[in-house]
C-alpha cells in the first residue's frame, strides 16, 4: 500500500476573470483593505498578472500546474482562493465545502469536478454543501490544516470553520481534529488557520501570539513534539503580511519547495530563512494586488491534486 503522502508536485490553480474586493466577506477577514476609490478593471488585470507570474515561477521549478480559467458570468471575485471550496485527496476523494459568502458559492463548479472524474481516479464525492442552509461553515484546507501522514487536523474556531462539520469530516477520514481559539490583534477570531499556521513534512510554521489560551497552546506544542515537527514562530506583524500563508510542494520532501508571496519572504528574519531552508526551499512572488483586495495569500490559491492519475490530462486549461 502507498504511503500516505504530505506533499504533492501536482496543483490546480483558478485563472481570475472578475478578481476584486469582495464587501461579503470583509467583515470576517481583517486582511482585505480597500478605500473604495479603486479601478476594477485595473484590479482584475493586475490580478491576472500576478496569477500568471506565480504560475510561471511554479512551473519553471518543476511544479505541476493545472491551470482552470474562471468563468466570466456569473463575477466571483474571489474564484482565485479554489482551495476553499474543493480538496483532492490521495484514497480518490474530492470533498466540496460550504461557503460563509453567497458570491463564493458560484465558484463550485460542475464542470471542474467532471474535469478531475475524467481524468484522475475518483471513488467518491463528499458534499458539505447542505450546511449552509444552516448557517453553517467549513472552508475547506482555509480552515482546516492537514498533516495527511499522520491524520491530524488542526483549526482554529471562527464563523467560517463549524466544530460540527469538522467533527464529520473527521468521522468521513478517519483524522483526529485538534482544535482552538485564534484571535488577531484587535481580538477578532482569525477567519481561516491557514494564515496563521502552515505545516509540512517535518515543521510547521505558526504564529502562536494569535493563541490567547495556554492550555491551546500546549496543545499544540506538544502535538508538533509528539510528531516531531520543528516549530518556526512568526510574529503577529509577520503573520499580516501573510508569512503563515504557505504551502511545501514537490514530488520528494528532498526535492520540495515552501511557496509565498514576495511579502511573507520580505518579512522573515535571516533566522527563519535559514531554519526554513532546512526543511525545503524557498520560492516566492509578488501579488500585492490580490493580498491586498482579496485578503488571502500563495496557499490559498493553491488547491493540491492527491488524486491518482487514471490518464494524462490532455488539456491544461478550461474555457479558455
């Protein structure tokens, strides 16, 4: 039997046709910023770019990208974080999540579940989505961390991560949750783990001052020791400039890179690049545009493919 596996060199990624400031899912995400007096059009294109150079840098670095173009009707302006809605997983899952923003929902599509059915192989299909006629949220590998090997999942409680639909997903996986508070500077609950907490093969980075409860917080030192984890700490100021936002790639853990954005990189210390760069190497790219008005980072346009391959995909793009 194959290993369980923590990485993967294969990723799909949603090309952004209407990217923008989303106001529904403002209130809960204090990482998007907007002043109102913004070019659209400007916006978009500029996401585009910062799309395309990102793929670019992956691919020239050996990673696998699976690149799906948005659909232009109906607008989702958020269609780029594809990691919230859908997950891959290594036994031939695909799991579709229940979104907090009615704009977000339109980004579940049909056609990209066929897209991976034809060409991977896929035994079954779990749908959360009927929790959100209850009011109820769990954003996919956004408010779920998943150390695969070991068959933990890690998230912090907010209004987009249920403690129920995480119980049920364990119940489906057979994962064990660790759950906790997390809150930012102004109090307010961090809406998705994973920006403040990534985790590798062998180390996690997190930003623990977001943990207020100390009995959380030991926790969660004494899971990464019990797993043997090297635990690299990021200050809040870094955590905002989306340093917890990272996903380790690549066919080997040898052979794997830690994707971020050329802000989380900027904000590091010499100390934390260098335990970094003990465990993988390090890529980054700009995309200021969609940090900014998006509120999400590298990982989050990042869904990875665990999926075994049933044939060569013959087409890399879709609706293009």
């Amino acid at each position: 039997m194959e290993s369980i596996k923590q990485i993967t060199n294969k990723i799909m990624m949603i090309r952004p046709a209407n990217f923008g400031y989303n106001e529904e899912t403002a209130p809960n995400n204090a990482f998007q910023i907007s002043d109102g007096g913004e070019n659209k059009e400007l916006i978009a294109q500029k996401a585009q770019d910062e799309f395309d150079a990102l793929v670019f840098m992956l691919e020239n670095n050996g990673i696998e990208v699976i690149v799906i173009e948005d659909t232009p009707s109906p607008p989702k302006p958020d269609a780029v974080f594809p990691n919230n809605w859908i997950s891959f997983h290594q036994d031939g899952s695909i799991m579709t999540y229940p979104m907090f923003s009615k704009v977000r929902r339109l980004e579940r599509r049909k056609d990209i579940v066929d897209y991976f059915k034809d060409n991977f192989s896929v035994t079954k299909h779990y749908r959360f989505e009927s929790y959100e006629s209850d009011g109820m949220y769990l954003e996919g590998t956004g408010s779920m961390i998943l150390d695969r090997p070991n068959k933990l999942v890690f998230a912090c409680k907010s209004v987009r991560t249920n403690e129920d639909i995480l119980d049920e997903f364990s119940r489906l996986t057979g994962y064990k949750k660790i759950i906790f508070q997390a809150t930012d500077g102004q109090g307010q609950e961090i809406y998705h783990t994973n920006v403040m907490m990534a985790i590798g093969t062998s180390f996690v980075i997190i930003c623990m001052d977001t943990v207020r409860d100390e009995g959380h917080k030991q926790l969660l030192r004494n899971t990464f020791a019990t797993y043997d984890k090297e635990v690299i700490e990021i200050s809040m100021e870094q955590m905002n400039s989306f340093a917890g936002n990272m996903l380790q790639v690549g066919k080997t853990e040898e052979d794997s890179f830690l994707v971020m954005s050329e802000s989380a990189f900027n904000s590091l210390s010499e100390k934390q690049v260098s335990n970094i760069e003990k465990h993988a190497k390090i890529i980054h790219s700009p995309i200021p545009t969609i940090e900014r008005y998006g509120g999400g980072s590298v990982r989050c346009m990042m869904a990875e493919v665990f999926l075994p391959e049933r044939l060569k995909a013959k087409f890399k793009r879709l609706n293009r």
